[in-house]
C-alpha cells in the first residue's frame, strides 16, 4: 500500500470518528449537576382523579356439547350466530363485538365397570366440547342489564363482567398526575423547611402505575339468569385512575 493510499484511509478514518464522537458524547452526557453545597432529595407521590364510567365491557358465549366434535362446533356456530345478532339488534356495533375465544376440547369419563364392578383403565372420550366467546362493549351502560337479559334468551349460557371503564381516560390521567406533582413538590417543600433548606429545582421526574379500571366480577350461569323476570340490575359506580411520580429535587441554602 502506498503512502498516498495510507494516508487517505487514515482521513476517512479520522472523519468517520470526527462525525461520530457528537452521537458518543450525547450517549456518555451526565446526569443533571448539583451545586457544591447542595443536596438532593428524591420522593414518591401518586395522586388520583375519578370519573363516572362510560363504557362496560363484558364477555359473552356459548358452550355446547355433542357426540363428535363437529357437531359441538356446529351446534355452537348456530347458537352464537344467534347471540351476535341479538347482540347488534341490541345496539351494539360491529366494532365492539370482537372474538376472545374459540375452542373444541375432548370431554372425558371414567371406563365402564366389569362384571365384579371394578372401573380400571384410562379415561374415555365420550363427547366434545366447543366454545365460543366474543368480548364486547356497551357504550351505553344504562342497557347493560337490558342487553344482557336479551342476550341469555338468545342462547349465550356464559357471560362475565362488567369491567366499568373510561372510553378515553387521558384527560383524568392528566388531573391524577397533577396532583401527583403537587403532593411531591408539598412534601418536598416540608422536608426543605425543615432542613433549614430550600427546593432550588427538579432535577429528573419518572413515572408509574396508571390506569386501573374496576376488575371484571364474574357472573351466575345463564341459566339461573333466565328465571329472572325483571331487568338484571347493574350499578355503574365511579372509576378511578391513578398516577405515581418519582421526583428528584436538589435542596439548598
């Protein structure tokens, strides 16, 4: 190789560092730097807004049972047909009817006993199981019972929930991390004062948790439901949402 050809592959070389090294420093950058004499705090606060909920989710489906596997399913497909149907005739749109489960499984007994009685062996086979779930979202919460009870006349014999939520929880995210804030800032403050110090600036803010929508309860089968003659009562209550913030302050004179 050549001196001349040496010499270029060496300011290729150091250009491609040259261009690199503003991409390694802002890598390598340190932290936020606190004055001599200072010190830092570091404090954990959440804070919490609640709303009225405006949507119900709820599952819903049908289980049934045959001698052979495409039986089950073809029973299933006809009953659950006729639970989305009610489903829409109820309101509830396309969009919020979506498929959480679809299965068929083995059903299993015991051997047949001998002449003596005695029962040995493996299980048997002696039909098939199939499921079919949708997972589905009333906006309208003031028909959940409604649509539940329309639902179970149609043929669903599972059905689960409600969870109560937030259609769009951002705007009560922001109130809980608000307050969130000023509970770290309050207390930040206190132990300041109490130091003899004073809160000079945040140096960093992370964030956790957020929001919890009230857990699904489970309910009866469909068919004790269906001796109900009046509307399944339902109470929507309050959700709440929650943020936690971790916050570091530097403390002075």
């Amino acid at each position: 190789m050549t001196s001349t050809s040496t010499s270029r592959l060496m300011a290729a070389a150091l250009a491609a560092a040259s261009a690199a090294s503003p991409a390694m420093a802002q890598t390598m950058s340190p932290g936020p730097v606190v004055a001599p004499g200072n010190s830092v705090l570091t404090l954990s606060a959440d804070g919490r807004s609640t709303r009225v909920p405006d949507l119900a989710v709820f599952s819903a489906g049908v289980t049934t049972q045959a001698k052979t596997a495409s039986a089950a399913l073809s029973q299933n497909a006809e009953q659950m047909n006729a639970v989305i149907a009610a489903l829409k005739a109820s309101g509830i749109a396309e969009r919020d009817i979506q498929t959480s489960n679809l299965s068929v499984n083995p059903v299993y007994g015991q051997p047949r006993a001998d002449a003596n009685g005695n029962v040995s062996g493996d299980p048997v086979i002696i039909g098939y199981q199939a499921t079919n779930q949708v997972e589905v979202k009333q906006r309208k919460i003031g028909n959940y019972g409604k649509t539940i009870d329309t639902l179970v006349n149609a043929g669903a014999n599972q059905v689960s929930g409600p969870s109560f939520q937030l259609d769009n929880p951002d705007a009560a995210s922001d109130e809980a991390r608000i307050e969130a804030m000023k509970k770290a800032r309050a207390r930040a403050e206190l132990y300041a004062k109490a130091a003899g110090l004073t809160v000079k600036r945040i140096l960093t803010i992370s964030e956790s948790g957020g929001y919890a929508p009230q857990p699904m309860v489970m309910y009866a089968r469909a068919e004790a439901m269906m001796a109900k003659a009046a509307p399944s009562p339902v109470a929507a209550g309050e959700v709440q949402v929650g943020a936690n913030v971790t916050v570091t302050f530097e403390l002075g004179q």
